[in-house]
C-alpha cells in the first residue's frame, strides 16, 4: 500500500502588512497534489523548512509548534489506522481525519468565508467579489462547487450575454470563479474544474474620453460660469420627455434660476476634473494624502502596480486642493465616495449637460492622457505620469487620437462631396 505524505508549505510570495504568511499542509492522492490552507500564520524568515517547525524568534513560537505537532499526530493516526483495518488511504478519509467532515460545499457560503479570512484583499477588491457574488446568485440561488461545470459556465455566460454584459464583464466574472475554485481544489474540497474547456480573453474596450470642448462645459459646471452654450444645454435636458427624473429634474432648473450645482454633485465633479488634471486612478486619489504632496508634485506609490510616480500639478489642479490647515501629513486630502456612488452621480451629470457618452472615474484618466497627447506632451512623459509597466499601454491613446483624425477626415470629406 502507498503510504501517504505530507508536508507543511509557507507561502513566501504574499505577505500581510505585519509580515505574517498563510500555512497549508500539502498531500499527495492519485498523482495529483493537494492543499489544505491552516489557521496559521508565521513569519517566513523565521520558518526552518528542514524541521518544518519555526524559530524561537517567532512570536508564539511554542504555541505554533505545538500546532505543527498536532497534525502531524493526526497525520499517523490516520495513516496507522488505515494499515491496522487495510484501508486504503483517500483524500476524502485523509480531510476527515484531520478536518472533520465537511458539511456543505455551498459555494455561496465558501466564497464569502474565503473573502472574510484573506487578510491581504483591499476593501475595495472584497466588494468586487461580494458584487459578482450577488449577481451570481440572481442567477442561480443555490449553488454547490461540484455544480460549476461546463454547462453551467455556458448557461450563466448566456444569461450574462443576454442581460446586455460585454465580453470583458463576463469574462472578468468568469476569472474570479475560477480563481474561487482553485482556492476549493487547494483546500480538497474538490478535485478539479472545467475551466480548461473555457477560455477566459479580454479584449482591448473602448476607452471613453472628454474633448477638450467637452472638459470645458464640465468646468464651467463647476465654476458657475453659465454662458449661453451651457444654459441651452440645460435647457435642452429639460425640454427632453423622460430624460430626467423628477429630482434631476429640480436640480437643473434650480441651476438655471441661480446658477448654482447641488452640492452632492459638485463634490464628485470637484474630484472628477482633479483625476482629468492629474490622471489619477480611484484607489490612489481616495487614498491621497497631504504627505503625497511635495513641491507641486503628487508623489506616490501606485496602488494597482506598486509603481513610484511623480505627478506636476498644473494650475487647474492646484486650485482644487484643499487646504492643509492643521491636518497632518498621514490624513487624507479627499473624502471619495464609492466607485459605484462616484459613477452613478457622474452619470446624472453627463445627462444634465448633454453629453453622450458613459462617464465614469476612469474616463478622466483617460482624458488627462488623449488631451496631454493631443496637445503636445510626449508619450513618454505621459506613461511615466500615469505609471504605466509598458510604453504599449500608453501607445493605445496614440491609437485612439489616430482613429479619430480618420473619422474627422472621413466626415470632412463626405460634407465635401455634398457639396
């Protein structure tokens, strides 16, 4: 009979903020490798994969040991067990021995225990997954992870292609399934998926973005300048059946009579010209801070790539900062609602003026590119300002400014022809 074995893993590549790391107890059943995440957590520096055991430097150290022990123990229990009545050694018999019986493999309620017990998910990052769990389970309201099988990734790809979702939507839902199901296979809870028959490839989508016209009437939004071009645009709004809801309704005619924004608004424009100014994405303008700020330069490191940048802040983008006064240097200099409450509100004001395009945070990142490039700041400059890992992804605002000059020629040569 094959005996089993096991070991202890440490995971050296992810660490939280105190330098601790995740534990898994790694087997081996039927060719095919195992493992079961612990409720330990240990230093890396101080974990000695010879006896694996850790240091006396470890915090705990012997309480932690003991644990090590402890399964080990279990281990040879289950080992000597199944030699002493021939039985043969399974994955199944192994997880009960050490783990007890698993109850349920409802993946509801595992993908929300993961989400809870991973220490190194942003809250932002544990709101995306809880999002794509919801919608999910508008789908399907319960679901087991044996039942995630090809059939079922093509029937909820075919509700999701239905409800109007692009290909980048369900394929990003798809990604975070799979990236929960390999969670469940390290954990033994199942063997194995479907996502080898299914091909998860995003595609490059259209990335929106203001004209220079279009920034403007969204700054005299905010300044109050309401000349004739941005009344009629209101006015517009106004006079167009169903456009508005009652409240947006009150709010623009309320801006016409006194040339005031409602504050709610203001607040979320305020924050969206700062991002076209400075090309910051979401989690690095909430996460601003008065120490970031350093000689008419934002400095920081990148959130989303960990990238040091430098940012100059132009005139505009000065005007827009608050003052310090007496806040130190580790307090925030923005309040930033959600990403979902910034979105929704930047929608109502793309209808209040008149502009037809899908207006979100990100959108001003974009602008602060096109607009530097079309107006004369090298592409090099600006993938440094946005900290990007590659010249390419900057190349594709080159892309965008290109196809655009083929349409405006295209337009001007039809008018032409009409002539």
């Amino acid at each position: 009979m094959k005996h089993t074995s096991a070991k202890f893993v440490v995971r050296k590549d992810r660490t939280s903020k105190t330098g601790l790391t995740s534990v898994y107890l790694q087997t081996n059943f039927n060719n095919r490798q195992h493992r079961f995440a612990l409720p330990l957590q240990v230093n890396p520096k101080n974990w000695c994969e010879i006896k694996q055991r850790v240091n006396k430097q470890e915090f705990e150290h012997w309480d932690k040991n003991k644990m090590f022990d402890l399964y080990d123990t279990q281990i040879r229990a289950y080992i000597s067990e199944c030699l002493t009545k021939k039985m043969p050694q399974n994955l199944d018999g192994f997880k009960n021995a050490l783990f007890g019986k698993t109850t349920s493999d409802d993946y509801f309620q595992f993908v929300k225990s993961e989400i809870e017990e991973d220490i190194t998910l942003s809250k932002e990052t544990k709101r995306t997954y809880l999002a794509k769990l919801s919608k999910l389970k508008r789908f399907r309201n319960k679901l087991s992870l044996h039942e995630i099988d090809y059939t079922f990734l093509m029937g909820y790809k075919k509700w999701m292609i239905e409800g109007g979702n692009e290909i980048n939507t369900w394929n990003k839902d798809f990604s975070i399934i799979r990236s929960f199901l390999n969670r469940a296979i390290n954990r033994g809870l199942i063997e194995r998926h479907d996502f080898d028959k299914v091909k998860i490839k995003n595609v490059e989508g259209k990335r929106e973005f203001l004209t220079m016209e279009e920034l403007q009437i969204f700054r005299k939004l905010y300044s109050g300048e309401l000349d004739d071009e941005i009344r009629k645009r209101l006015q517009t709004s106004l006079d167009t059946k169903d456009l508005l809801d009652e409240n947006l309704t009150k709010i623009v005619q309320n801006l016409l009579d006194t040339g005031q924004l409602d504050s709610r608004l203001k607040k979320v424009l305020h924050l969206f010209l700062f991002t076209c100014y400075t090309g910051l994405r979401y989690q690095d303008l909430k996460g601003l801070k008065f120490g970031n700020i350093k000689d008419n330069f934002i400095v920081l490191t990148m959130h989303k790539t960990n990238k040091p940048v430098d940012i100059p802040l132009i005139g505009e983008a000065k005007k827009m900062l608050p003052d310090k006064g007496q806040k130190s240097d580790n307090e925030t200099v923005f309040t930033v609602p959600t990403n979902q409450v910034f979105n929704r509100y930047l929608k109502e004001l793309a209808k209040i003026v008149g502009v037809k395009k899908t207006i979100t945070l990100h959108c001003a990142r974009h602008t602060f590119a096109t607009l530097a490039l079309d107006n004369g700041m090298k592409l090099e400059v600006i993938s440094k300002i946005l900290g990007h890992s590659s010249l390419k992804v900057t190349l594709i605002y080159a892309k965008i400014l290109q196809s655009q000059k083929v349409e405006s020629m295209n337009a001007f040569n039809q008018a032409i022809a009409g002539l």
